[in-house]
C-alpha cells in the first residue's frame, strides 16, 4: 500500500511525541540531551513529517537575518534514509530564506569522536549540502569535540 508522508507545522500537541521519538534514537541523544530536546522544542519554530498520520520525524529551528540554526532533528529509526530528513531541511531553508538569513548552521559530534552513528549524521548533513565550518574541543563529556557546519543559502 502507498505510504503518504505529510509535513506539517508543529504545535505544542506534538511536542511529547517529537520528545518520544527522540527518546526511541538512544544511540543519538542521552539523558543530558533529551533534557534540552524537552526544554528547547517550546522555544523553537518546528515541522513535523508523519506518515499514515504517525509522527516519523521532526525538526526544530530559529531563523533571523543573522542565520538559520538547526536545534533538533530526528527521524524514526525505521523511516532512515526515506528523504524524510532532507525534506525537513528543506522546511527549514524555505523559512530561513524568508527570515533573510544569509545560511543555515548547525552543530553535531565532531570526527575525533570514534562513535559510528554519528558518522552517519555527519553523512547526513554533508548529503544536504553542510560544509564544515569550524571544529572545537569542549570540556562536555557528551560532546568532547563539536564540528559545526554551514550551508549558505
Ligand atoms: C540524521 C537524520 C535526521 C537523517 O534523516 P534521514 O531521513 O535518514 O535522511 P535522508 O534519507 O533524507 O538522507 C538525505 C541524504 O543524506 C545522506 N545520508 C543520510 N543518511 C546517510 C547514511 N547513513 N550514510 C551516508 N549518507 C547518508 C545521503 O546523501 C542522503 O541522500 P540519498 O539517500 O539520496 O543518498 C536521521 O538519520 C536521524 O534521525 N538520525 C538520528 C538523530 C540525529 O543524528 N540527529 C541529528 C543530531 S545533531
């Protein structure tokens, strides 16, 4: 049967679901994390992508004339590497182009950090056209480098 995946807005309805999801992707994000994904999503404009009207992804963002930032993205674990994630970039560029950003950033694991699923993530961005910005070493034993990258819009 054909799959219909629908991308949304979110609203605050979705934000325990979007907190479960990230939940479900411990290889991702620890408690620490999942902490600030619960605190930062109120904060932050969102989409989500459901698919036969269950929630399979989600991104959070701010966006100003400065720059678009990247807070949280998640796709389920059984929907990965569906075009769901570059869907919701693309969500995110849309409205940072309207906020007269000049680029999108986010930050992520860094490479000196030998832990395979974030290679995949790295992979992920680079994919949707990030470029590495800039590497720094972090006193923060969830994140002892951080690689932030940048795709200009
Ligand atoms: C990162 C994540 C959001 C990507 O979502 P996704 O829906 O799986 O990604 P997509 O299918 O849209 O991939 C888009 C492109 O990224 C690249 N890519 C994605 N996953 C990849 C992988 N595992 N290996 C290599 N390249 C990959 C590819 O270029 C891909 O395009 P292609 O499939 O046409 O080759 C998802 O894997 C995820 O939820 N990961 C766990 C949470 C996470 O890491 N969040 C970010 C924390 S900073």
């Amino acid at each position: 049967m054909a799959r219909s995946l629908r991308i949304r807005e979110m609203t605050p309805r979705d934000h325990d679901a979007a907190v479960d999801l990230g939940r479900a992707l411990p290889e991702f994000f620890n408690d620490q994390g999942i902490a600030e994904m619960t605190a930062d999503i109120p904060k932050e404009r969102g989409a989500v992508a459901e698919i036969d009207g269950e929630l399979a992804g989600f991104v959070t963002w701010t966006a100003d004339e400065n720059m678009g930032h990247i807070g949280w993205i998640a796709v389920s674990a059984h929907h990965h590497r569906e075009g769901i994630g570059r869907r919701l970039i693309e969500v995110v560029e849309n409205a940072a182009i309207a906020a007269g950003a000049p680029f999108l950033q986010v930050e992520t694991l860094g490479e000196s950090v030998d832990y395979e699923p974030y290679d995949r993530t790295r992979s992920f961005y680079r994919g949707v056209g990030f470029e590495d910005f800039k590497n720094e070493m972090l006193d923060n034993p969830g994140m002892p480098e951080m690689l932030t990258l940048r795709k200009r819009l």
